[in-house]
C-alpha cells in the first residue's frame, strides 16, 4: 500500500455525502457525536469528553499528516448537515491476531442520520478510495456482535468475518475486506 505522508484529505463526494477532511470549525461536532451514548454504546460504552473528541480529532490530522489516510467528516450534501465520521486509520491497536499493514475501517453517525444508508455510502467510498488511491489490498474492522447496524454495513461493503477476539475486555470480531467491491 503506498500512502503518501503529508496528504491533506481529499474531497469526496457521494451521490447524497460530501467527505472532507475536519478542521477546527469541526471540533463542537465532534464533540457533540462522541459525547453522545447512543454513538458511543457499541464503541467504548461511554460517552467521550471534550477534550478526548480534541484528541481524536488530532489523531485524524496526524493521520493525513503521517500516514496519507484517515477520517473524513461527512455532510449531507444537499444541506451541509454534519451526519459522522468515516475513514480509513492504522491505530496501532494491541489485538490478537494482529492485522498490521491493513487499514482499519470505521463509521460513526449521528443518530439523526441512522437507518438512511449513509454508513453504506460513505464507508464504499473510503474503501474505493483507498483501493484506487493507495493500492488497498485489503482492510478489517473491529466491531461489537452486538451491533447489528454496524454488521449490516460491513456485510454491505464486502467484509467478511475472519475471527472473534477480545479487545479492551470485550469480545469482539474482526472482519476483513478483501480486493474491490
């Protein structure tokens, strides 16, 4: 996979999503979404602080700056509302098996924009993009059994599962995409 350091995030745009990347005018949005317990039930199971959601907004830049990939904020295109977070991370996780040199996937919407396939749209064209911009051969996700969403969209955009695992204390599975859609 050939990332190049120092990207700044492109633009994205789906048939109903803009993908950009987040800057400080982002951080009440971000802030709002991951202090939320709806969002945060499946992920950590507990809402984040504000200055946690300033930490993860600075991993994403450091993501671009570094590694060439990341997360983008994702709008609504028609009307400019901010509906999550989607993108693509190496997050240097300690888990069993590891799954070094493959990107991480992960989603994150407001609950306002559940249920309308905007994981779907906006996850596909992470993965897109990172197939044609960086070579992606192959990525995985980590996601609670217990969240049916979050499965149906993996299962959507073509990850499979390859094992369950325990991570932070949690039993989880991992899911791997494997070549383009």
């Amino acid at each position: 996979m050939e990332a190049k350091a120092g990207a700044a995030a492109p633009v994205l745009k789906t048939e109903r999503l803009t993908l950009r990347g987040h800057g400080l005018e982002d951080y009440k949005k971000t802030v709002s979404l991951w202090g939320d317990a709806r969002v945060t039930r499946y992920i950590s199971g507990k809402p984040s602080s504000p200055s946690e959601s300033w930490a993860r907004m600075m991993n994403y830049a450091g993501h671009w700056a570094l590694l060439g990939f990341g997360y983008w904020l994702v709008e609504e295109s028609e009307s400019g509302r901010f509906v999550g977070e989607v993108g693509l991370a190496d997050f240097k996780r300690d888990i069993k098996p590891d799954f070094e040199g493959a990107p991480e996937a992960g989603w994150v919407l407001t609950p306002s924009a559940h249920g309308k396939g905007y994981a779907t749209e906006a996850v596909r064209a992470a993965l897109t993009w990172g197939e044609e911009t960086l070579g992606m051969k192959r990525s995985v996700c980590i996601l609670d059994p217990q969240n049916d969403a979050s499965v149906r969209v993996a299962d959507k955009c073509g990850f499979t599962f390859f094992t369950e695992t325990e991570f932070m204390g949690d039993r989880v599975v991992l899911m791997e995409r494997l070549g383009k859609f």
